[in-house]
C-alpha cells in the first residue's frame, strides 16, 4: 500500500546543505499500524511531511496505493491529501468558533460533497468516537481528550487510506493519552493503516512495528 524507496531530503540553509533524510527505504502493509520514534534532529517529522504529501523527497520514490506521488505537482498533493490521508496533529487542529460538527465535516467540504451526506458521515464519525451527543459543541467547551477524539473522527471522515498521527498524545495526560491510544487500536482492528510519529516508548508500544530513525537513516525496524 506504501512504498518509500531510497529517499533523500536536502534542505538548503543559506549556504549550508542539511540532510534530513539519507536514502530511507521501507514500505507499509494495508491495515498495518507503525510508529516512528527518533530524537530530534533524526528526520521523522521530515518523514511524516513526505508520506502526508505535505513536501517532496529530493530524491527517490514514494509510492502510496501503487502510485508514485514523489513528482507530483502541488495540485494534485492537496487533491491525494484530502482523499487517501486522514491527519491526527498534537494540536487537534480545530477551527475554535466552529461546532464539533462542522470540523469534522470540512474535509467532505473540501471533497465537494453536499450539506445532507456530508453531515450524516461527520456525525457518523464522531458517533464512532463516543461524540455523538457533543455534535453542537465547540472546541473551547470540551475537554482536551475530546478534541483530539473530534480530530480523530476528522480524519476518519473521508474513509482514508492511511491516518498519519503527529505526536496524537503529546498534549494529553496519561490516563487521556492511553483512552486515545485505544481508539487507534480499535481502529487499526477495524481494518485502518495508521502510522504515527511519538517520541513516547509506552505509547509506541501500542503499534505493531516501530521504526527507529537516527541521523536521517533507519536505524532499527521492529516488530511488535
């Protein structure tokens, strides 16, 4: 389902060449679940932003459901990012003055859906992630483990091919923090690939593999 082949990021600081990434190569199964852990300065939030189509590799390939995406236009990278990725950040993200409801729904917006199917999958989503009677709520009257579960239901909404989640419990308390490590179990049961950034061991532990970066190279890929 993803296929990362000898990719290399170069970023160019005024007249210093830095190189995040030095020719990683790994590929994801469909319905796997994977964390990247590294410190920082190894290149996994470089990483994350090549696989999420938010920036291109400068060299190599990046095949996401048998297509090679590493060349394509700004364009079409918004259009694969709204259709096959779902986006969990440590943030949540949300639109503050806006309803739980209409957050959800803003990818299907996006995806030129109308107002009557768009809103039954957005309370369909957060019906998935125990909001159901939170619909009408904003962001600012919720609890910080309910918004990245609104965040959630999100990227869920448009049925992704993979949810990327950037540090999900970065802002979270430990009890919160593992609620929402087993929505994502729940969902990855359910047939989900998703793959997350964390610097946490005990939260990684909840994945099936985990790759460790260092220096930009992988360093260790393990099992679960």
């Amino acid at each position: 389902m993803l296929e990362i082949k000898k990719i290399k990021k170069i970023y160019q600081l005024g007249k210093v060449k830095v190189e995040a990434l030095k020719g990683v190569s790994f590929g994801i199964e469909k319905g796997d679940f994977v964390a990247i852990m590294g410190p920082s300065g190894s290149g996994k939030s470089t990483l994350m932003h090549i696989i999420g189509c938010l920036d291109k590799p400068t060299e190599g390939n990046f095949f996401l459901d048998g297509k090679d995406v590493s060349k394509l236009d700004d364009d079409k990278l918004a259009e694969i990012r709204n259709r096959s990725i779902g986006f969990v950040f440590q943030q949540f993200n949300l639109l503050s003055r806006a309803s739980l409801l209409h957050n959800v729904e803003t990818p299907l917006i996006y995806a030129g859906l109308k107002v009557k199917k768009r809103r039954e999958l957005a309370k369909s989503a957060l019906e998935s992630v125990g909001l159901g009677n939170r619909l009408k709520h904003r962001p600012n009257e919720i609890s910080g483990g309910e918004r990245q579960r609104t965040a959630i239901a999100r990227a869920l909404v448009n049925n992704p091919l993979i949810i990327l989640a950037d540090e999900p419990t970065g802002n979270l308390d430990t009890k919160t923090g593992e609620e929402i490590m087993r929505i994502f179990n729940r969902l990855n049961q359910e047939g989900h690939t998703i793959i997350m950034v964390t610097h946490e061991p005990d939260i990684a532990r909840h994945a099936k593999r985990i790759i460790h970066l260092r220096d930009g190279l992988i360093e260790r890929d393990e099992k679960i």
